[in-house]
C-alpha cells in the first residue's frame, strides 16, 4: 500500500515523507468425538512463532506496519511499499526503486470469561492468547517500464489459544494452535499510465496442534483423557489485482485472494483413556479444510499535498466452513463403536463484509501521520459459538506514522485498539463426556506494529 515521490502525486501513491517534500511543504498499523475440533475453526498464521488471530477470528491483518495505520483502509488502492504485494499485487507498478520491507506485530491480548456455568469444576481465568509476534517481509523490483516483480513471506490466517489446565470448558478445548505460512512470489503490469494489474501465486502450509479432555474421571481413577489432533499440509493458491488511477487525486483498487484447499495428514493421540478400553495411542488421521476467498476493494483519494483519506471493504466467503472433521484410522473396534473414528464439529459460519475508513496526514518533509477507524463482524453465529472461536463483532481505532530521514529510508510505526462486542458461548455435552459449558466472553487487543523500508 508507494513509490516514493514529492509529496502524494497521485492518490495511488500513498505518501511517506521524504526531504523533496520540503519544496512544496513548509516545514513546521474439541477435538472430541461429534465435538469441536481441528482448528476450532479458529486458525491463526504465523510465521513460526505463536501468534494470534484478529481479523476476526480467522484470517489476521498483520502483514504491514504501514497499512495499519489507517486500520488497513485503502489496502487494495494504495501502494505504500513492497507490502502491496499482498495488499494487491498491481501496486508494484507504482514502485519505481528495489525494495527491502520488513517489520513486526505484537498483540497483545485479552480474555475476560464471566458468568460461566458448568456441571464439571474448573476455573475460567480467561486470558488464553498469549503475548504474540507476527513477522513479515517483502522484496520488490522494477524489471522494466512496465513490469515489477515483489515476494513476500507473511501469516495470513490463524489461532493461538492456551487455556489454563483446571480451564471449566477443557472438554470442548483446552488448547489450540493453527499456523499458516504464506510465500508469495508475485509480479504486475501496467498497461497503461493509468491501469496497472498484477498477479501472486501463494504457497501456504499449515501446522495445527488442536486438544481437548473427556471427562472419564469415574472410569479412571480421576483422570481425564486427553486427546491431542496434529497434521500439516501444504496448499497453493493465487492473488489478483487491478489498480486504476481515476484521476490525478484518486486511485481504486480490487484484489481477490483465493480459496486455499488444505488436505491434512495427522495423528490423533488419545493418552490417559481408562485402561480396559485399550485406546491409548497414536492415529492417523486426514482433515479437509477450505479457507475462504476473500475481495478487497477500496479507495484512496488526495484531497490536497497533506490530506489523503482512505475508504475500502473487504467481501470474505466465511460460509466455506460448515463442519470440520477429522477421520481416524487403525483404531481399535471398540474405539470405531465409540465414536474416535470421526471427530469434528459443525460451526456453521457465514460471510461477512468489513469495513474500514482512514486518513493521512502530511506533517513535513519527514513525518507523515495516519489514523482509522475499522468494524469487522464476527463470522460466527452466537448458536455456534465455541471456547475455540469465542469472537465478536469487532472495531478497532488505528494510530500510525511513518519517518523518512531521506528518500531511500522509512519507518512505519502504528498502534491499534481493538475491542469486541460481549459475546456469549453455549456449548452443550452431546456424548456424556463432555460436560456442559456456557460463559460471555469479552475481549480486546493492544497491537503494535513497526516496519523499516530500504530502497536502492
């Protein structure tokens, strides 16, 4: 979401500061059996370190300091620097110099669990998301006058969430881990002095780490088993956008990412299972999972040489997940009679359409101030709701801003408050072994984000 030029030329570059500004401006971002199960629905990327999902409950936002400033509006209508390759890949047209992008998220979250209700013991302490990192990077470089060539490596969708082990709801998940990790090669074209397009194609694997207890304590001398989901796969899918510079002030832009279809090879281990039913073990075990394609479009228009305000939404097909289900296999009979030989849960999610609003401001030749205000609705239904997806409809107010001591460096700064509606969870025991769990859940999110852009 840039090139660097003068002062904003054209709405589809969206300004950093740079000294050439000083000319025209006077100095002054359960798993149990029929249970909820892998990913929770809830799948947090990362790349290879814990992280947490904010976008809302799925998918995470965190690939640029520089976009979060104005809470990711005008993602897909601004070329900022070489993190357009994912923001849309048709803004590296607008990126004149070889570029080096790369920074850091941290979110900070918080869990607040009231009112919870339950047949077992426990406690809800709440505050199940760690403090969490989310690098990114980006590499871009003009080829010709009209093709430009960026890779990227960033997180895009996502959940970390550790609950305490005494946690009241642990039958229905007490722990959860989805990484997904994204490189995207990526190149645009411009076709004219005012349309650009460009094209990515997204290489992504997934890692999840999914468990959850049944309540076999009167069978086992008081211990629960413990069931524990891993697998991994790897999915390839693909990026488009298209930039059109309306006129010298304003710049649309829409990009689609596609569906990713994951086929997941595992192992299902079930330990502490009460020893007459011989269960314990590992096995294999193979989940599908579609994340869904999304649209971004927005707009970017320069009101004068300080003033740029941002406006975008973005269309995400939530309803591709229904269900998710794991199959197991080499199981023993009885465990097939019981229920092990397919565990999932249905989650019913629907789509949604975000929105977001922002501006810019030019301060000097160096500094450049950012604001905006986001509202993402939560794609699950308050009839589905679970501990591993308890999300609710979302705003966030976004602060950044970027320094440019010189022309061929930038720093982006942002911070963003993100705080959700109260929402409640209603999760019922469907097999006997699962006890009943039902809490409102509130929560919200500290982030900071900061990004360092070299070019040569």
């Amino acid at each position: 979401m840039n090139t660097k030029k003068t002062v904003e030329p054209s709405a589809g570059v969206t300004p950093h500061p740079c000294p050439n500004v000083q000319s025209k401006l006077k100095t002054n971002s359960d798993l149990t059996p029929r249970s909820s199960i892998l990913f929770g629905a809830t799948l947090l990327l990362t790349l290879g370190t814990p992280s947490a999902s904010w976008a809302n409950g799925l998918a995470l936002n965190e690939q640029s300091a520089s976009a979060a400033g104005t809470a990711y509006a005008g993602r897909s209508s601004s070329a900022i620097d070489a993190s357009t390759v994912y923001g849309n890949p048709a803004g590296l047209s607008k990126i004149k110099k070889i570029e080096v992008s790369g920074g850091l998220a941290l979110i900070d979250a918080t869990v607040n669990i009231s009112d919870a209700r339950s047949t077992a013991p426990g406690t809800t302490d709440g505050n199940s998301v760690p403090l969490t990192a989310i690098p990114f990077g980006y590499f871009s470089s003009p080829i010709d006058d009209r093709f430009t060539a960026g890779i990227g490596l960033y997180a895009s969708y996502g959940l970390v969430n550790d609950y305490e082990s005494s946690f009241q709801g642990r039958y229905h998940g007490s722990y959860s881990k989805v990484q997904v990790k994204t490189l995207h090669p990526a190149v645009s074209y411009r076709l004219n002095d005012r349309v650009a397009i460009g094209i990515g194609t997204t290489f992504n694997r997934i890692e999840n780490n999914l468990q959850s207890y049944l309540a076999t304590g009167a069978l086992n001398d008081g211990k629960d088993t413990q069931l524990t989901v891993k697998g991994n796969d790897t999915a390839i899918g693909y990026n488009l956008g298209l930039m059109v510079d309306v006129n010298e002030s304003t710049t649309w832009g829409l990009t689609y990412h596609s569906k990713l279809d994951f086929h997941v090879d595992g192992h299902t281990k079930i330990s502490d299972s009460p020893g007459a039913l011989g269960l314990d073990g590992k096995y294999n075990n193979k989940m599908d999972v579609t994340l869904p394609e999304s649209v971004d479009t927005s707009f970017t228009h320069r009101f004068d040489e300080r003033w740029t305000v941002y406006a975008g939404a973005i269309w995400t097909r939530w309803s591709r997940i229904q269900r998710i289900e794991a199959i197991n296999s080499g199981l023993p009979s009885l465990g097939q009679q019981l229920g092990f030989g397919a565990v999932g849960d249905d989650f019913k999610l629907h789509n949604t359409v975000s929105t977001a609003i922002g501006v810019s401001y030019q301060l000097s030749s160096q500094w450049l101030l950012r604001s905006g205000l986001a509202s993402d609705p939560s794609p699950a239904r308050n009839s589905d709701r679970n501990v591993r997806l308890p999300v609710g409809n979302r705003k966030a107010l976004a602060f950044g801003a970027a320094y440019a001591p010189n022309s061929d460096l930038t720093i982006d700064i942002a911070y963003t408050y993100l705080r959700e509606s109260t929402t409640s969870v209603n999760q019922t025991d469907t097999n006997g072994l699962q006890p009943g769990f039902s809490a409102k859940y509130n929560n919200s999110a500290h982030i900071i984000a900061a990004q360092l852009t070299h070019r040569f």
